[in-house]
C-alpha cells in the first residue's frame, strides 16, 4: 500500500484538545470534538460555564435544604404531640422501674 491511497489521508489528521480551568473552584473541562482549536476552545467555554452554574445550583440548594430543616426544627411542638412525648416518657420509666424492682430482690 502506498503513501498515495485514499485509505491513509485520514490518518494523521491533528485534533486540537483544549483545557480550561476555573481556579477560585477547581473546576476543569477537557475538550477534543472537534479538529479545530477555536472550535474547542469555544465548546470549553459553554461547558465549563454549564458547570459553574450547575455547581452555584446546588450550593444554593443546599443552604436553602439546611435553612428549611433548621426551621422545621425550631417550630414549637403541638399539643398532640407534646401529650405523645409525656406519655412515652412514662411507659419508659414504667418499664425501668418493672426492671429494677425484678433484679434487686434476688
């Protein structure tokens, strides 16, 4: 096979690769679609700036998630449920006190 066939030109065909990274949140984004530099440098960008947003996204989410279980913790407790805690508290010193009285007369 020799140098001029139709089946070697697609060989050694050069494909850009570019590298960003955002250094304040070490995010990185490697891209190699396309063959050339500017193409890729482009499709970094958009990709590294989706997950810039994505990342923003989810750390306001979270604080929002840490916010709301705060608050739910804080709210006072009804009266239902207050009634509940009491009386479990008293089947509890019930059960302690069935136990102590069996173990101490031996």
């Amino acid at each position: 096979m020799s140098g001029r066939d139709a089946g070697t030109s697609s060989i050694n065909k050069i494909s850009s690769t570019v590298c960003l990274r955002h250094r304040p949140t070490g995010i990185q984004v490697r891209v190699q679609r396309e063959r050339s530099q500017a193409a890729n440098r482009e499709l970094a960008w958009q990709e590294l700036c989706e997950k810039l947003e994505s990342s923003s996204r989810q750390a306001e989410l979270a604080r929002r998630d840490a916010v709301e279980k705060e608050r739910r913790r804080k709210r006072p407790k009804s009266r239902a449920q207050k009634r509940r805690m009491v009386e479990t508290k008293r089947l509890r010193r019930k059960a302690k006190d069935s136990r102590s009285r069996v173990g101490g007369e031996d």
